[in-house]
C-alpha cells in the first residue's frame, strides 16, 4: 500500500457491523466471561482490552494506523505530545544517567528535559548535534539523544543519517520528534531512528480538535547492551524491549492514557494528512519567499529557503517540501506586536501545524519562561515571529500580510 492508502486503510479491517470508521468504544472495562481469559489477557499473554488505561479498541486502532504511516513495530499513544515524550524519555533512563539533547528544541520539551537534573539525570544541550559533536560529548553514561527533525522554532534541520549513526557506534539510543515533518515527509525510523514522537494535537490531528501524542517504536537491539541493565527483564520480547517496558512500567504507573475521543478525531483527522501537508508546504514555501522580499523583514528562516543554512540537508531529506512552519525578524518586539494587531485572518494563538494560519511572538508567549540565554540557543529573538501556515488560499494570507507590514 502507498501513503495515502494506508492513511486510510492501513492495519484496519471493517467488523461484522460493516461500519467503514471505526467506532468510538466508550467503555472504561471490558468484560469476559472466564477468568482464564480475563487472567491471559491481563498478562499479556493473549489479545484482547480488560481496562481503558492500559488499552482501548478505537485507541489500538489509532495506534495501529499510526504504526502502519510511520513503518513502526508498535506504537503507544498518551494523552498529549509531552506525555508522550516523558513517557518515552523516562522508559529509558535512570538517575545517574545522561542526555544530549539539542538546544533548538520546542520549548515545553527544552523545559522538561532541562528539569530532570532534579531526578539526578543530567542533560548536556548543544547547538548543533552531528556526529562530531555527539562523539565528544557521549560518555559511558549517556543514554539518550533527543532531537527534532527540523527544530521548533529554530528551523534547524537534523542530518539524521549522520546522527543516528553517531548513536549507533556509540550504543545510544536516538528518540526524535517528527511533529513538525509528519510521517508525509519523512519515516525517521528508516533512517536508523530508535523510537519517533508526535505531538499528534498537530499536523496529525490537523483541524487542533484534540490534544495527543505518540511514541512509535522502530525496534532495537541496542537495549541487550549491559549499560542499559534497566532493560534486562525486557530483553525476552527482542526488538519490541522497549515497548514491553513502557507499558509494563511508567505508562502503566503514570497512566496518561488518549482519551477514545480523541483516537476517533484524530483518525478521522490523518485520513488527509497527505493532502494538508502538500498545501501547507506548499504555501509556506510561496509565503517564505514573499516574507524574503520585503524590505522591512531582516530574516526569514525556512529551510526549504536557499538562504537558510539548513537548505542542502533540507533539500536531501525533505524532497516534498519543508514543512508549514517559518519564522521571520521584524527588527523590534514593537514592530512584532503592531504586526499581529492588524492580521485580520491569520490568529494569533499557540498552536501551529492546524488548516489555519497562525501568528504568536515566542519571546512574550511560549518561551517566556526561559532564560535570555536559553532564548539565544533556542533561535528565539525579541524581533521573531512564528507562523504556521495554513491551508488557505495563499493568496488571502498574503494579502494578510501585506496589510499589517504596512503599519510598520
Ligand atoms: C506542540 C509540540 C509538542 C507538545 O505537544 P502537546 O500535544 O502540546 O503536548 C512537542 N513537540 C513539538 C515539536 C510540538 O510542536
């Protein structure tokens, strides 16, 4: 099956009802009539769903199609991006532990990963991760690199085939979130990727009608290395280790489960994601361009750019377009603010990867609680503006524009 098809059809096979979406099971408990079954399936020894925090049949399914777009053995959804990014983070390492990560991360991320020094595992963020500076920087302690495919807000793109070979060499494992590129534009785990995230309230939802997250398993057999003791007991399910501990352990200890709600919206939502990613990408190439030729916006930053440092790597990854998210330099915070005062379609809100065209100033809003120094790593200027373009006609969001650039 191609991509579309299996957006639509992947791992999915019609009941006896015959009804084509699949239904919304709300029921926190599932009964069976003997113990044996009820016993088996608790154990994991048998298919089947006994209580919604560990599994449900619309939550499965989503999982499933997710797995099927993403070329995964597994996947396991949770109730939002970060808890999913927790989860898969925390299934992994122990106090004592390290981890790289890059600078240029989402800023929800940067926080979580920076507050777990108070759990004794120490982190060590560097702008740039490639295969040089993971090979000075790994030590036998490190455990973990996290990075995104093309970094939120600061655009930069990672050469995955170089960094996943760093952590190959080095017995590391490599979780990278692909919000921003979507299975559309690229299957991380092809590329020698060990575990992929989505914030699936995103591109994957698509319309923002839910908020969720995924953990997408590509198989390892880097957990059987004896510095990861804290898998021994898993080693037995082979490449699906990682999986087998995450739902033995602190998925099923922290419980945040993706409503069955939400698993319905965003299955009907990725149905068109190959549609929606191939307009956003590209109006945002049209709009970046346009950004690039106005004489009062110092920088646009896309990598789908000729300008953009990332272009080249940008340019071998990404052959269907570089995504929908950009941001530009407007010289001062207060050109940034009479600027998203006079957007009359575009909505100034935290949020990117919706149908709509979005607009927020990261220095006042999401990333106000970092320090200027983190601010500098992370791309984010007092004179920057994120926007996440939509599916509109393009013409409309640059007419948008265009009519606020005049008052500045
Ligand atoms: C939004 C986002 C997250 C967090 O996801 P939520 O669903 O909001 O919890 C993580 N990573 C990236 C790249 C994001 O854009």
């Amino acid at each position: 099956m191609n991509f579309n098809t299996k957006l639509i059809h992947g791992n999915h096979k019609v009941d006896e009802t015959g009804a084509t979406n699949i239904p919304i099971y709300l029921s926190n408990a599932f009964a069976h009539n003997s113990a044996e079954k009820l016993e088996n399936i608790m154990l994991g020894k048998s298919m089947g769903f006994a209580y919604t925090r560990i599994s449900n049949p619309t939550v499965n399914s989503f999982e499933r199609r997710i797995a099927s777009i993403e070329g995964g053995l597994m996947a396991t959804s949770a109730a939002s991006g970060m808890s999913a990014i927790y989860l898969a983070i925390m299934n992994i390492v122990e106090s004592g532990d390290e981890i790289i990560a890059s600078s240029g991360l989402y800023g929800g991320t940067y926080t979580l990963i920076r507050n777990l020094k108070s759990y004794g595992i120490s982190v060590k963020f560097l702008d740039n991760i490639n295969e040089k500076t993971l090979n000075d920087n790994i030590t036998e302690k490190t455990k973990l690199v996290f990075a995104e495919t093309i970094g939120n807000p600061k655009m930069d793109v990672l050469d995955i085939d170089e960094v996943s070979k760093a952590c190959k060499d080095n017995n590391v494992i490599l979780i990278v979130d692909s919000t921003i590129t979507t299975p559309y534009l690229i299957n991380p785990l092809k590329h020698g990727v060990d575990v992929v995230i989505h914030s699936t309230s995103k591109y994957i939802n698509g319309t923002s009608n839910s908020i969720g997250g995924i953990i997408v398993d590509g198989g390892s057999d880097k957990y059987k290395h004896m510095k990861f003791k804290n898998f021994s007991e898993f080693n037995k399910f082979g490449k699906m280790a990682f999986t087998a501990k995450l739902k033995a352990t602190i998925g099923r200890d922290l419980g945040p489960a993706l409503s069955p709600v939400n698993a319905f919206l965003n299955l009907t939502g990725v149905e068109t994601l190959g549609l929606r990613m191939r307009e956003h990408c590209k109006n945002a190439q049209i709009v970046a361009e346009y950004l690039e030729s106005s004489d009062k916006i110092s920088k646009v930053n896309y990598p789908g750019l000729k300008s953009s440092a990332y272009y080249n790597i940008a340019q071998k990854y990404y052959k269907s377009g570089a995504s929908g998210i950009l941001t530009f330099r407007l010289s001062s915070k207060e050109n940034c603010f009479k600027f998203i005062n006079q957007l009359e379609l575009i909505y100034n809100l935290t949020n990117i990867g919706d149908t709509k065209t979005i607009i927020i100033h990261p220095g006042s809003t999401i990333c106000a609680g970092n320090t200027e120094e983190e601010k500098e790593q992370m791309g984010v200027y007092e004179d920057l503006l994120r926007l996440s373009v939509g599916i509109e006609d393009v013409e409309d969001i640059i007419s948008d524009i265009e009519n606020a650039l005049k008052a500045i």
